[in-house]
C-alpha cells in the first residue's frame, strides 16, 4: 500500500522507460518527452504525457480494515486508475513531420505494451502489503469520447495514445482506535 506520491512515481517510471527506450530513435534527445498538457504554448518537447484523470476503480473496491503496528485498524486502501494520453506536440517549435509523427507514436505503442506492469510496491511510500502491480493498458476509447478530451482542450482531435495504469492503491488516513478484542484466552475448569 503507496502513499500518494506513487502516482508521480508511476509517471515517473513511465517517462524513464520511453526515454530509456524511444532514443537516440526515433527520438535523439530524452528531453524531447515530457510531461505536459497539450494546451502548452510554450514548451519545447516533441512527444507530451498528458496525466488527464484519476479515478476510483469501483470494479475492485476492498472492505477490509487492515491492522497498523500499532495496534489500530486502518480504513481500506484507496484502489486509484489513472489516465494518460501521449500525443505529438503541434507546438513544438521544431515541427515534426507527418511520417515521423506516425514513427514516433507507433515506437512509443511498442514500448508501453512491451512494458505491462509497473511494481509499485518497489516505490518509496509503500508497505507491501498488498499485490502492488500496477498493470498499464489501452484504455479503449471511442472516437466520440477521444473527441470530447480534445474538444475540452479547446484543440483539433489528433492522433494519440490512451493508457490507463491500474490498480493503484493508496493508504487510507482513517484509523479507528484499537478494536475491543484482539484475542481471547479462556480456561474453563468445574468449581463446585
């Protein structure tokens, strides 16, 4: 179970594995991928990670309180998906042309299905108490709902990636006191 760092960790283990990966080709500088928001006039990148949402994954909500080396109970564990989409920067003040965009999107594809699962349980923050693989998937948009994210932008539709990384659990801060019986011992003789 992370604290709430582990969803910069996780974008941050993204962005070093496409770096690691994308260059010297078709990307020749690292730094030609960066965490940005398409609406960023002035940024100098030519690939962009855009952290667009977090959501509570409500196919997979845990009930059970867990105990804390204290002796107290802690609410559940927040199980988090977040979302990214990877796209081209139209801005970028070195243009990118249109087969090099295909080349660059169609490589950063290839990376992150090659890369399936992210141990978030390696992470500074975490206890390891539970399955702390995070899986990194397409999220399967519809054209319509693609739309809509640009559209929000205020920017023409264009080609990019959606994926999703998930579960993502973070600790819960409720802690209820110390429960009533933890454990019981009884000896049962006859008086008479």
């Amino acid at each position: 179970m992370a604290e709430y760092m582990v969803v910069s960790d996780i974008g941050d283990w993204i962005l070093k594995n496409l770096r690691s990966k994308l260059c010297p080709e078709p990307l020749l500088n690292p730094q030609a991928i960066e965490f940005a928001s398409p609406t960023d006039e002035n940024s100098d990148y030519t690939l962009g990670i855009f952290f667009y949402d977090l959501r509570e994954n409500l196919d997979h909500v845990n009930t059970k309180l867990t105990p804390t080396e204290d002796r107290k109970l802690r609410f559940p564990p927040h199980n988090l998906v977040i979302y990214y989409m990877l796209y081209i920067n139209a801005a970028a003040q070195i243009g990118v042309k249109s087969l090099d965009a295909q080349k660059i999107i169609t490589r950063t594809a290839q990376v992150l299905f090659d890369l399936p699962t992210v141990d978030t349980g390696s992470f500074r923050g975490t206890t390891g108490q539970f399955n702390e693989i995070a899986k990194i998937t397409e999220s399967r948009l519809t054209f319509d709902e693609k739309t809509k994210i640009w559209s929000t932008l205020n920017k023409p539709l264009q080609p990019a990636l959606y994926f999703e990384a998930s579960p993502v659990f973070i600790a819960s801060e409720k802690i209820i006191g110390e429960p009533k019986v933890m454990k019981g011992t009884y000896n049962l003789s006859e008086t008479r």
